[in-house]
C-alpha cells in the first residue's frame, strides 16, 4: 500500500475490519444508506527524523469506527461548522468506497505529526549537509537570526 513519499511500510501490514450497510431514517420517506467500517490494523513502518532525516521506526496498532454517508446527502453546498460527532463521518460517492484509503488515513493519522530519531538529535548542517550526529563539521556557526 503507498503511504506516501515520507512514510514507508516495514514487513507485514494487518488489517481486519467489518463493515455494515446501515439505513438511517430521515422522514417518512427519506432513508440514507450509511457505511460503518470497523476495524483493526497493525503494522510497523518507517519515518525520516525531523531533524537529521535518519529513518525512525514505529509500531503501529490502532482500532477504528468510522461512518460513512452518501456524498451530498447532508444538504446544501454552504459551509457550516460541524460538532464533534461528526468528524468521524466520511463520504462515499457512486455506491462504493474504497478501503485501501481507509486504511491509509487511519495508519497516517496514528503517526506522530514530528518524528525524532532521539531527544538530543543535532540534525543536518545547513551549510554542508552533514549529519551532526554522526561527525562533526568544520563549518562556522552563523550568528542567530534576531527576528
């Protein structure tokens, strides 16, 4: 599965899950057929430093309840604010969903949003590129930045 440029899948990739055709009765007449994905997955995948760009490894297990409604079924166009309840609401379009972006959503979203190889990492030398953790470089310190 592409995770994308920065995140790269190590070894096996687990994922089992259930979903569930649910009708959700708005009215008399009107029934909207919600998708509810549940599921678990675990996997281990690799992720560059911040600061030094060294691969960092992270055991990824996760469960995850998802919804999922038809596209344009919450009415207008206009933007509105939404509640808490509905951030874990998607939606599908032409009938299907794919799982695969499901899954690649839920393991991106475990992912912590700054990897560092360890606290102390010195990261990469702006001027030479070498990785300070490694060996140091003979460039010279630029002053600070005073904005």
């Amino acid at each position: 599965m592409d995770f994308g440029e920065d995140v790269e899948q190590k070894g096996p990739f687990q994922a089992a899950g259930l979903a569930e055709l649910l009708e959700e009765h708005r009215g008399p007449k009107e029934i909207v057929q919600d998708i509810r994905l549940r599921g678990t997955y675990e996997g281990l995948f690799e992720v560059p430093c911040a600061r030094c760009l060294d691969p960092v490894e992270h055991h990824l297990k996760g469960r995850y309840d998802v919804l999922f409604r038809p596209l344009g079924v919450d009415g207008d166009d206009r933007e509105h604010s939404i509640g808490a309840s509905e951030t874990e609401i998607g939606y599908y379009q032409d009938g299907s969903l794919l799982l695969e972006d499901v899954l690649r959503e839920q393991v991106l979203l475990s992912l912590p949003a700054r990897t560092l190889c360890r606290e102390d990492c010195k990261g990469i030398c702006p001027r030479c590129g070498a990785n300070r953790n490694t060996a140091p470089c003979s460039c010279e310190e630029l002053p600070a930045d005073p904005r």
